[in-house]
C-alpha cells in the first residue's frame, strides 16, 4: 500500500502541476480539498482523469469521488481494490 500511496503522490503532483510539491509535503491521511491540499473542482476532474487513464477505474457516480479523494490513502484504498490495470 506504502508504494500505491507514494505513486499517487507523484501522480497528483505531475497531473495538477503542483509546483515545488513533493510527495513529503503531502499527508496520507490529509484532506485533499478544503483545508489540505486545497484543491478545487477543476483538480476533482483531473483526479477523475487520472484514475480512468493510470488505473482503467472508470467513477460510474461523481458524487463517489468526495468519498474517494478525501485523502491520497483513501484513494489508494480504492484503486487498490478497483484497479483493471
């Protein structure tokens, strides 16, 4: 799981151009929207994307994905147990 959750770091930073970002600087179990990482729902989208294209995890209700990216562990639990790829 440790290795999943360091992936999707890199993903995230690489798919929302989070400059001077590392995975370091972003919590497990930290809130991604709101008070976390602050990402918006353009970023939501992106997240979206990116599960879809890295994972084969198509989100058949977005309403899902404030459950699914409330943390990088949260959504690593997710693809862990959705992945097709």
């Amino acid at each position: 799981m440790d290795e999943l959750i360091l992936e999707l770091k890199n993903e995230i930073i690489k798919v929302l151009n989070l400059e001077g970002v590392t995975p370091e600087d972003i919590s497990d179990d930290g809130e991604l929207f709101g008070e976390g990482l602050g990402l918006d729902s353009i970023d939501a989208l992106e997240l979206i994307v990116l599960l879809e294209k890295t994972y084969g995890i198509k989100l058949k209700d977005p309403a899902q994905g404030k459950e699914i990216f409330k943390s990088v562990r949260t959504m690593a639990e997710y693809v862990q147990a959705n992945r097709t790829k």
